[in-house]
C-alpha cells in the first residue's frame, strides 16, 4: 500500500542514502482502523452517536475498523463502536459529518469535538 501526494511533491532530489523496510514490515499490521495514513501509539475504543438515516446508510458502507458495531437505539439514533489507533483522523471524521454525529468516547474525543464546535459557535456572527 502506497501513498502520495504527486502535486504536493516539490524539489525532488537524489541522494546516495537509502532505506529498506524490514522483512516483516507491514503497514496494515500496525494501524488499526481505516481513516488515513497515520498510526498513533495508543489504541482508543470509540462511540460515535450517528443521527441521521443518511449518514448511517453512508457510514455503513465502509468498514472502518475490523471490530465496528452498530447498536440502534430507542430515539432513532445508532451507536457505532469500534477501536483504533488513528486518534486525529477519527476527530477529523466526526468533525465532517457536522450535526450528524456526535462522540461519546473516549473522553478525550468528546473533549476535543467540544472546543472545536464551540470555537466555529464563536465565529458566527448574528446580524439582523
């Protein structure tokens, strides 16, 4: 599995160092969870709120991580779980989906969603 960003790429230079990936490296084996490139060092167990029929039918569709549930529950909503060790990538996630979905953990998770929703709340400007 490769991953580049061709038009990011800029003042490309040759260089006598090279680097060899052990044998037994295997970038799948690593990372925990499908939303990006990165691995983090901790591995975090996630609940997710989905809210709207949409984005669960969407949300679905992929598999984000090998252990991902969902548990519908009594008011309409679906709890997903799943573990992962891609912490920033997650936020980003739950951060596109907007009103549709919202974290319950880890705390941390929950925490980070908060001040980012409240610093956008900031910047809304009410004119009449």
């Amino acid at each position: 599995m490769k991953f580049y960003n061709v038009w990011l790429i800029s003042n490309v230079r040759s260089h006598e160092e090279t680097f060899t990936l052990p044998e037994d490296f295997e970038y799948t084996n690593r990372v925990k969870g499908n939303f990006g490139r990165y691995i983090g060092d901790e591995t975090y167990e996630f609940r997710i709120r989905i809210e709207s029929p949409i984005t669960l039918n969407w949300v679905r569709t992929y598999k984000w991580a090998e252990d991902q549930t969902f548990a519908p529950q009594a008011d309409g909503s679906t709890i997903m779980t799943f573990t992962s060790n891609q912490y920033y990538p997650v936020l980003n996630w739950v951060m596109s989906q907007g009103q549709w979905m919202t974290p319950l953990a880890p705390e941390r998770l929950v925490n980070d969603w908060q001040d980012h929703v409240q610093t956008m709340a900031g910047k809304l400007k009410v004119e009449k």
